[in-house]
C-alpha cells in the first residue's frame, strides 16, 4: 500500500502510529494506522483484506504521498461464493448497534437550535411504516439500488486513495435513501439537477456505475467523454443535467425545466436536489420564488444533512427548519426523515402528484447525513463524535434491512446475495474503466460550441 | 423597402422568429405589461397582444430568471433573455458563464444552450450603474457567442441568427441608437436606422464588416463608436486621409479574417471603444492584431477609449468620458503622421 496524497499543501506528512502490527489479520476499511497533517490528524484505511506482512515507515515519521508504507498477504474476497461477510463495509471502525428509538430519542446533542433539536428527535425515529403496499421486489430493488450506491462509492474512495484516480470526489455514503426514495418515486422521463456531490443521484436516477468510473477515471467513454469530472456527471439521454458545481445554481435551472415543461404542456416533472448549505444562497430565494409565482413542476430536495462542507446549519441561519421556508413563497413545504427510503420515496410520489396537477412546486426537507467528508480529504473533525453514533445508528441501508428482514421475510442470505451482486457489477466496471481509452489532444477543442 | 430604427428592427426579428417557431418566447423586466413600455426602450412593445403565452414578465431577480432560461433551454425551448440595463448582467454572471457557456463542454458536447441574451449598454446621463460598456466582461468567455450590431439592418439579422444558433449568445445593443420614440425617447440619439428588406434574412454572427473603404488607416469600433468613427472618416477625408473604418459586430469570436485583409491593406489600426481603456475589448484586439499582423504595420496600434474612471454624472464629464469625434480625428492624425 502506497501512502495516499492526503495533504492539501505541500506540508509535511507525518506517520504517527500504526493500529495493527506486523502479523495480524486485517480488513479492507479498517483504520491501519494514523497520519497528521497542517490540516488534521485523520486515520486512514487499509485498502486490502488479509495479513499485514510489513511495516516500511516506523511509528512517528515523515512519509511521502505514493511511498510504499505496507505489504499486504492478501486473501481473496470473492464475490459470489458462500463465504461473504455479511457486515458491510464502513468508513468507520465503530459498528453501531442501534438502541431502542426511545432511549436515542432522550440524547440531546451539545450543539444546534431548539428547532434543530425537535427535528432531530421528531420523525427521523418513528419505526418505518409505510403507507402504501409494495411489491417485494420493489422493496429490494430499492435496497439494491441504495447498496449499489454505498458499495460504488465505498470502491471510489479506494480506487482515490490507491492514487490511481485523478481529481477529487465529494461522496454521498449515508445520503443512498434521499437519492434512490426520491428518483424511484419519478416516471423515467422526468428530470433531476443535482450538485458536486452526483453520484448517488445519477446511479439512483440510472446511470450505470461503468459510465461514472470512466468519467472519474477521465476517459472518453465516461458519461461526459471525459470532459466533465466528478463535480458534472449527468446523462442527457437518462434525464440527469451535468451536475452543477456551484452551490445553489441548479436550483433556477430546475425552474427553468419544468418552465418548459409547463410551455411545452408536457406532464413531466424536474426535481432539484441541494443541500441545508445552498438555502442561504440568493439563487434559491430567486428560484423558488419564480416556481412558486409560475405554479412550476418542480420538487426542490433539500438534503439537509446538518453541515455545509464543515460549517453546522445553526451557524449559518437562525431558521434551521429549512420546509418552513416554502410558506414564505406561498407554497407546501415538508420535512421527511431523510434515512428512511420509504418516507422519502412515499412524500415525492405525493409530491410528484402535486406538481403534475399543476398545483405548484414542494419542497422537501429531507433529513440526512454523511459517513463521509465533505470531499474525500477530509477527516469530518467538525462533526462530534456523538453526533455520528446516533446518524449511523439510522443508517438507512441498515434500516431498511432490518424492517424488510422483518416485514417481508427476507434472508439475510438473500440480502448478501444482493451485495455479492453488486459488488461484482462493480468489480468488473472498475476493471473496464482502468483500461477505457481516454480522449486525446483532437479531442481539447471540441464540443466548445454546439 | 421599410426604414427602421434599432427597436423597431429588433421587435420585427423577435415577432418574425416566435411566429416561425413557437419554442421562442420573451422572459424579462416590464417586457410584456400591458399598457407599459415593452421593456425599458420599447423593444417588446405590442408583443405581448400577439403571443399572450410567449412574453414572461418576471420579478427583479436576474441571477434567478437568467437561470430560468438557461433551464428552459436545456430543455429545447428557445430562449429570448434579456436585462433592462446591460450592468444588471453582473447579477446574473454565475449563471451566463458558469452554467450556460460551459454546459455543452462539460456534457461532452450532449447539453446544448440554445439561448439569446440581449442588454442595453453605453453612457446616457443615468449615472455610473445605468452606463458601463460591459462587453469587455463577457468577451473572452468559451462557449459564449457575442454580438454588438451598430444599426438596424444587423440589429434584425443577428437576432434571428442568434435565435437560430444552438449556442448561448449574448447581444448587446446600444441605448442612444435604438431611435425609440415618444416617451420613451432619448436624449441625445444618434440615427442607426436602415432599410430593411421585406424578405426574410438573417446576419453572421462571427463577421466583422467594412463599412467605409479607405487606404491610410484602419479604425475598429462597434455600436455608438461606429457611427463616430464613420463621422470622423467623413471629416478626415477633406485632408485627404482616407480612412478604413471596420464595424468589429462580432465581439467573440473575432474576425481576424476580415480585420487582417483591412489591416494589411492600410497597415495602420486604431481601436475606438466607449469604456475605460484598461482591459477592454480594444485590449484584446490589440494584441490579437499584433500577434497576427504586427510585422507589417507601420505604426503600433492604438486605443482610444474611455478613461479608467466609473461613469460620471454630470454632461460635461459625461461627455469627457465618451470618445467623441473629435477625440477620433485627433488620434487618427497622430498616428498618420507618426
């Protein structure tokens, strides 16, 4: 294992110490040893399963970006055999064992406004309980989707710190039930907007993890030939603008969508995802105002998952109830626990409704958050430590795994057979991608203009 | 044959491309009121009677409404956008470059922006936040097409060719040349009009055009300046200096071409811009000229421009800003001589 480019200067990186030593088993996501930087003290990951053979940097010494630091024994991990670890992988060491909603419900957080408290404790703990009957194997494609998405980006995380993707990524672990609730509940025509962090949105909304790591990995057959990056993936062709970088500047293009939409007395809808962060931009006041005074298809998606890059909501508005907002314009505004992939699904199919009676724009507040950071350098110190057990202790794939186990009769057997799937899907896509061909310098010029 | 002043052309280009292809439509400030002005400076004026469904009227909010066009571009509609005063842009500046200019390139070419923007600019009396030349901000931009015209038969064909483009294209027109009348009117016009062929027609958007023909120098300029470069011509040719005066039309991309056949001929260039001569338009021409053409001119190319100051209030600082004829002939008869 190579040490990965952490620093985002050129400071110093210093090895503190090693979790595991020579000799010993360990996991591919688990915390291997401990590195400081000007930025932060953060732990990274091992990137492989098996035995740590060898220990090339000693405790307490500088290390170079993509200086060989460990050697691994690898086992294999094979996909579809009998022998899968059912746990998934995560980015943290600790396995949170959810608590009774009552007694998490009691724990009251050091930080945020009594707004964000009430919502905190509110709706985010009721047990899951749909309101409409689902087919079973609805409920597990949406379990697969969210899988896909959360093992898609677990391997991009790896794929980042082995040194072999360029760029940055801002991922979405922890943020599968927002994407996939949101874009199951719309027809195949309809639209999405999304931000720097789209790749949940696109594979929820059907883009295939083959189109995204060759956009990732920058070559010519990736979603955007290349030319878009992580920050822009979309597919015309799936109903998915490139992703819009600048906070807040989707959200009068998803206007402006569904604008057309209504000239074009077409029934299709635009949803428009944006985080608690772009609620103080002036494009939003501007854009949901106009969808509001127009009666606009659109259903804007805030996901408000506490934190814009490191900056908590209660420090960036006094308000942090971001659906009271939609009375203001004259419109409905709704609050979802943003981890349950059902609720979320069953507010935009009623949403959706709305939006195609031309009864106006929704706003839906869906409460979330991120395993990860905000971009893939970042260690989340600004996020408590109490704060992250109680959202992981939500996890949404979690969740909906334990109540379809026990309101479907589905096997744990039958849900490892999904992430066996998965995985595979993914394996080969990266596979592809490493070797798909990337533009050449004919290709600088083109696509300027259309 | 009709003659038209600047308004009256553009409002026929609009009327004629929305009845030609019902994706058009009018989005922006006091455009479609009825019994209000058709816009600031009367470009929409009646249209709003003709295509009830077509003319937007939209609240002070140019960030948020430009970004609503580009939306509805997005999704096959075309677009007409415009800003009541061209400084208003500034407002809507992330979504003109940050979103439409760049969403063809970073799609890998499968986003198309099929969008027209239009802004009043030049110094009319109003104050320095109603009067820049804001060209120079948007120029030099990948992936926006901008057009300036300088009277009313390009003023017409442009339109209609930046409807018809594919592409986010920006024209800025200038307010003392659009000859509206009645209440509306401004102090201080100059005339722009021409005759305008009844048949349907439409104007390059990449072409720059001679417009006068001569042999000693070149002069390079747009909108307003055009018509005080042509008059400095007219002046200048009693003392036998015959000058070649270019209308630029196309701000970006530019036309090399066209300027280098004239360049080359007269082998001196003098560039007149209203605005602070400090990275204009001129700046850009300037260099591109020397780059290309440089080794045969016999004198370095000059600028004559505003002063690098925001735009004054009072007339006889007003005045001072603007390049005037006078400033013209003078700079042609420096460089002539040098």
């Amino acid at each position: 294992m190579k040490m990965p480019d952490l620093a985002t200067t050129d400071s110093d990186i210093r090895l503190l110490r090693w979790f595991s030593q020579p000799g010993q088993a360990v996991q591919r996501g688990q915390p291997l040893f401990e590195v400081e930087t000007d930025k932060a003290i953060s732990q990274v990951e091992s990137i492989a399963t098996g035995i740590l053979k060898e220990v090339r940097a000693p405790a307490d010494s500088l290390v170079s970006a993509g200086q060989v630091i460990a050697v691994f024994e690898l086992q294999s991990q094979g996909s579809g055999t009998s022998a899968i670890d059912p746990a998934p992988i995560t980015a943290s060491p600790v396995k949170v064992i959810a608590s009774a909603p009552s007694a998490v419900a009691q724990k009251i957080l050091g930080r945020g406004s009594e707004l964000a408290r009430d919502k905190i404790q509110g709706p985010a703990l009721q047990p899951l309980a749909p309101a409409i009957t689902y087919e079973r194997s609805f409920l597990l494609s949406l379990y697969e989707r969210m899988v896909l998405i959360r093992e898609f980006e677990e391997r991009v995380k790896f794929l980042f710190l082995e040194g072999t993707m360029p760029g940055t990524i801002h991922q979405c672990q922890g943020q599968e039930a927002t994407a996939v609730g949101v874009c199951f509940a719309l027809q195949p025509d309809d639209w999405i907007t999304s931000t720097f962090r789209g790749h949940g949105h696109a594979l929820a909304k059907g883009l295939t993890p083959q189109e995204l790591l060759d956009e990732l990995f920058g070559a010519i057959t990736g979603c955007c030939k290349g030319k878009g990056g992580s920050m822009h993936v979309g597919n015309m062709d799936k109903g998915m603008v490139p992703g819009i970088a600048i906070v807040g500047g989707g959200i009068p293009l998803a206007a402006g969508m569904a604008l057309a939409f209504k000239m074009q007395k077409s029934p299709r809808i635009a949803a428009c995802f944006f985080g608690d962060g772009a609620v103080a931009e002036g494009a939003f006041h501007e854009g949901v105002n106009m969808a509001a005074l127009w009666n606009l298809p659109v259903i804007f998606v805030c996901e408000n998952n506490l934190y814009g890059a490191s900056t908590h909501i209660s420090k960036v508005m006094r308000n942090t109830r971001v659906s009271d907002r939609a009375a203001a314009y004259g419109f409905r505004g709704e609050t979802v626990d943003g981890n349950d992939v059902l609720a979320v699904y069953e507010a935009t199919r009623q949403a959706a409704v709305d939006c195609r009676a031309g009864n106006g724009p929704v706003l839906l507040e869906l409460l979330t958050y991120r395993r990860t950071g905000h971009s893939r350098r970042d260690p989340c110190h600004y996020q408590p430590t109490d704060e992250r057990e109680l959202w992981f202790s939500r996890d949404p794939l979690d969740r909906f795994a334990d109540w379809m186990s026990q309101n479907v009769a589905v096997s744990s057997s039958l849900l490892a057979q999904v992430k066996a799937r998965v995985e595979a899907q993914i394996n080969e896509a990266v596979r592809k991608a490493k070797e798909a061909p990337l533009p050449t310098l004919n290709d600088l010029n083109t696509d300027v203009f259309a | 044959m009709k003659r038209f002043g600047i308004a009256e052309a553009l409002r026929e280009a609009i009327q004629e491309e929305m009845e030609r292809d019902n994706r058009v439509f009018c989005i922006g400030e006091d455009i479609a009121v009825p019994g209000g002005w058709g816009g600031a400076f009367t470009v929409t004026l009646g249209l709003e009677k003709k295509f009830p469904d077509r003319m937007l009227d939209v609240p002070i909010a140019e960030l948020g409404f430009f970004g609503v066009a580009i939306g509805a571009a997005l999704m096959g509609m075309r677009p007409i956008v415009d800003v009541q005063y061209g400084d208003f842009l500034l407002l809507a500046s992330d979504q003109i470059i940050n979103n439409a200019a760049k969403m063809c390139y970073m799609s890998g070419g499968r986003a198309k922006v099929p969008l027209v923007m239009r802004a009043p600019i030049g110094a009319t009396g109003r104050g320095a936040q109603h009067a820049q030349s804001l060209e120079r901000f948007f120029t030099g931009v990948p992936g926006l097409k901008i057009v300036a015209p300088s009277n009313a038969y390009d003023a017409k064909g442009l339109l209609k060719a930046a409807v018809r483009d594919d592409n986010p294209v920006l024209m800025f027109e200038h307010k003392l040349l659009y000859g509206s009348r009645g209440a509306r009117a401004e102090p201080g016009a100059t005339d722009a009009t021409s005759e305008i062929p009844e048949e349907d027609y439409t104007v390059p958007l990449d072409k720059a055009v001679r417009r006068r023909e001569g042999s000693h120098v070149t002069i390079l300029a747009w909108l307003l300046m055009l018509h005080h470069a042509t008059a400095a011509a007219n002046i200048l040719s009693n003392e036998g200096i015959e000058v070649e005066v270019l209308d630029v039309r196309s701000l970006s991309p530019l036309d090399y071409e066209t300027i280098g056949t004239s360049v080359q001929k007269t082998r001196r260039a003098i560039i007149v811009e209203e605005g602070p001569k400090a990275g204009g338009v001129g700046a850009e021409l300037a260099a591109g000229i020397m780059e290309r053409f440089g080794k045969n001119l016999l004198s370095p190319v000059t600028r004559v421009a505003s002063p690098d100051i925001p735009v004054p209030f009072t007339p006889i600082l007003e005045n001072a800003y603007r390049p005037d004829v006078a400033r013209i002939v003078d700079a042609v008869r420096r460089v002539v001589t040098s």
